[in-house]
C-alpha cells in the first residue's frame, strides 16, 4: 500500500542494483510477484517456490501490462525483444532490491510482530499514518522472507512513514527480516503460546518475537505491551540490541500509553488514556477489548515515530476492521437480517477468546442468540486437544448460545459443550455451511473463526454472496 504513483523503479537503477542487465528501457510503477494481482506497470518477479515457477507465468505477466519481468532464465513464451530485467538469480535481485529501497529512503521505518493483532494493528497504523504524510504499508500480510523485501523495494523514494509486518512461525524468520528493514520503531503487539508446535515454550516464543529487534536502528524505540507476561524479557532484548527507548502500552499502572477507560458502544469503542500525563480521548471505529488495547499500541507508535497522536487517535473513530478480522455484515435472510462477524483470517487459543468477548458484548436483535461458528486451530503441538476443549469455559463466560464446530480437533470442543450449546459438527467447512443455513434466524450475531487452513472464511463468503445475490439463506421451518 502506498500513497504515491510515481515510477518506482526505472530499468537503469534496477540493473544497477541487482547487477542485472536490462533488455529495453523501462520504468515501473510497483511490484508483483502474482500475476492474479499484477497491475498494469508493475515489473513482475518471476520468483520460484516450492510449488510453482514464476518464470512460467512471465508472458502472461507482460501480455497483462507488466512493465519488465525479471528472470533468471528464458521461460516458454518470452524472447529479449522484450522488456526483461535479466539477473542471476530473482530471489536475491529482489532482496538487494529491497535493501536499495531501504538505503534511499529517508521514511520513519516501522516494524510490526506479535503472537496475534500483527495484520490489524497495521492496518491501524497506516490508516493514521496516511492522514498526516505520504505512507507506506505492506499489503495484506505479506510478512515472510518473500513478503518483506516485496514491500520494501515497493516502498517509493519520498515516503515519510514506512510499516512493514514480520510473521514467523519458526526460530530465525524474523532477524534477516529485521537486518533487512532496519526500522526506527519495533512494536510487538503481544506474545501468547501461537505456533507452539515449532516451540518447546513460549519463552522461545518471545526470544523469536525479540528478533524484531535485530535490525533496530541506532537510538531506535521499542513499543511493547506492559500487561504481556514477557514484558521484561522484550525489553531487556530491545536493550541488548540498542534501543534507546521503551515505551509500553497497556492497562499497567506503569504502562506509559495507559488505559483509563474504555465504554463498548455499537460497532466500537469510546477509550480514555493518558500518555505521559497528558489525557487522551478518543472513539475507536472496531469492537472488541483487544482492539482497544492495540489501539493503544498504535498511538505509542505514533508519538515515536515523530507522528500527531491526538490527531492520530481523532482518525481512529473512522478506522474498520479488515476483511478477516471482525468486519461485520448484515446478512438478509426470511423475515429480517441476522449480524455476521468475520473473523475467518486466521485463529489462536487467545484470539478465539478475544473474538468470544466480542461476540459477549454485542446484543442480538429481537429473538436472536449469540453464535459462533469454528473451525480448527492449528500448528498447536501436543496441547492442541486440551487447548481446543478450554475454549469451553470462555464460550459459557462470554453467554455464547449455540456453537458449531468443524475439523477433527473442534469436534473435542463440541464434546466439551454442554448439550444444549451445541449447534452442530461437520467433518470440514462445507458440512458446516448447510449446518449453519438451516439454523440462522432473524437477530442473531454469529463469529465466524478459524485457522487459515480450516476455511473458515469460505462459509463468510458464502453468507456475504448469498446476501448479495439476495438468495437469502432458509432458516429452519421450526425457527429453532
């Protein structure tokens, strides 16, 4: 994402940089390594991976407008007469495309990790950010060893503010990343026990966050959260690595950027904090606690990156949720509309519950009830079958009604509900779908959740279109 189509990259400074040679003059205006998504002007990337060559979708790229492609090596339907940008190897033009881009731009670097809240707390920050100066953002979730030097050697020449995401899921992912941005400002979000099946602990867990760290600058600031449990062990890493600051975010009472109060309100948040003595008041445009809290991440980053927080924490009553993350729809069915929250992008023990509570603290309509819709957890380890049935208890605590479940490790939570709590279980998202047709009434608040790779979000999709296509889901003849 970014505010500026100026030309990015002309076919000059690209050859410099990755000491490629190019075939025919040329300037781009963007990045691609997806013809899906190319558009016209962007120089296409033709990278290679476990399951595909990008090489091979090179004609295709330039048919569709692509400025150059750069390749290692002629692919079926490409000649030098073309615009090409030929190197020796793309990966690694790209990464040295990346740290080009990084070395000529004078923008406030930031950095975004955490066990959850990563994508949205971006998303957050751009938002403000873009309001006060040319702002660059990675798309979507473009957070690993491809994505990252994508965003950066995306990032124009005159940007004021750049935010990149770090995502991980192994020991090691995030310190090239760091290296390579070499951001003024680090925020982890939080740490939680995510991805536990590539950990022993969630001390590892922290030690792997840190790493964000790596590449600090110097005299660059740490932002973490003061309520995390491994608030002490972050700073003492943003220390050893040379941060000159730590400022933290929180309910603490020694949190810097601190919550004093927070009223839920339809479709948001009215949140009070101080920063340092002064007060701040502001209307958050999403529900749910942890949004405040990571609200509150957002603004600290701000004040560190030389940004206006009041004005700042003024936008973020026009912020909404991304696609995946707690965007809300009304979907129409047989005599009224029932509440759809979709929070299908990914799932965690700790998201989950921070998803419930949100489901908890939003009224259904007349005649409606609270329901949840889920799919598996994954890349939990050993303790996935205990952690899928603890999802009981906050269900009961948050006043959830029915719970339908989907996958081999939800069907132990449906076994853990009390009967009247079950909604129903399918083998995989599909079965689930024609579950939750059949039992949808006007008033209801359904979440739908799930890891990446249970597909939660295909039943999402399905709801949204059939409230598109005005081909309104049936609820049951009894209503039940």
């Amino acid at each position: 994402m970014t505010n500026s189509m100026q030309p990015l990259w002309t076919s000059a400074d690209a050859a410099t940089v990755t000491g490629g040679e190019s075939t025919l003059p040329w300037q781009a205006t963007g990045l691609s390594i997806d013809t899906r998504t190319l558009s016209p002007g962007d120089l296409f990337v033709a990278l290679k991976g476990p399951h595909f060559d990008g090489h091979d979708f090179s004609a295709n790229a330039l048919a569709k407008g692509a400025a150059a492609a750069m390749i290692d090596h002629l692919a079926s339907g490409i000649s030098d007469n073309q615009p090409l940008l030929r190197v020796a190897d793309t990966m690694a033009a790209l990464e040295k495309m990346a740290i080009a881009s990084r070395t000529r731009s004078a923008a406030q670097v930031i950095a975004v990790t955490g066990s959850v809240g990563k994508t949205g707390t971006k998303e957050a920050l751009y938002y403000v950010l873009s309001r006060q100066a040319d702002t660059h953002a990675s798309a979507g979730s473009l957070n690993n060893h491809w994505g990252v030097p994508l965003s950066l050697a995306r990032m124009p020449v005159g940007a004021i503010f750049g935010i990149f995401e770090f995502g991980m899921n192994h020991p090691g992912e995030i310190a090239p990343l760091s290296k390579m941005a070499r951001p003024h400002v680090a925020l982890i979000t939080t740490v939680e026990s995510v991805h536990s099946e590539f950990f022993e602990n969630v001390e590892q867990i922290a030690d792997a966050k840190a790493e964000i760290f790596s590449g600090l600058e110097p005299g660059g600031t740490a932002v973490l959260n003061r309520d995390n449990q491994h608030f002490e062990r972050l700073a003492a890493a943003a220390k050893e690595h040379g941060a000159k600051q730590v400022i933290s975010f929180g309910v603490s009472e020694s949190a810097d950027m601190r919550l004093t109060g927070d009223v839920p309100q339809p479709g948001g948040t009215d949140v009070s904090a101080e920063f340092m003595g002064t007060s701040i008041a502001y209307r958050l445009g999403v529900p749910g606690r942890h949004w405040v809290i990571n609200s509150l991440g957002v603004l600290a980053v701000v004040a560190a990156a030389g940004g206006n927080v009041i004005e700042a924490a003024a936008a973020l009553a026009g912020f909404t949720s991304p696609k995946g993350r707690g965007e809300t729809h009304t979907i129409g069915i047989d005599d009224g509309t029932f509440t759809l929250i979709d929070e299908s992008y990914n799932a965690s023990p700790v998201s989950m519950i921070a998803a419930f509570q949100v489901l908890g603290r939003t009224e259904p309509g007349p005649g409606g009830r609270r329901i949840a819709v889920l799919g598996d957890m994954l890349e939990l380890g050993a303790s996935s079958a205990k952690r899928h049935t603890d999802l009981a208890g906050p269900l009961q605590k948050n006043n959830v009604d029915l719970v339908f479940t989907a996958g081999s490790e939800m069907a132990l939570l449906s076994e853990a509900l009390p009967g009247k709590m079950r909604g129903g279980h399918g083998a995989d998202s599909d079965e689930m779908l024609a579950l939750i047709q059949e039992a949808v009434r006007p008033g209801d608040v359904v979440v739908v959740k799930g890891s990446a790779g249970s597909k939660t979000g295909l039943i999402v999709e399905a709801l949204v279109a059939s409230a598109a296509n005005n081909a309104r889901p049936k609820r049951a003849a009894n209503g039940e």
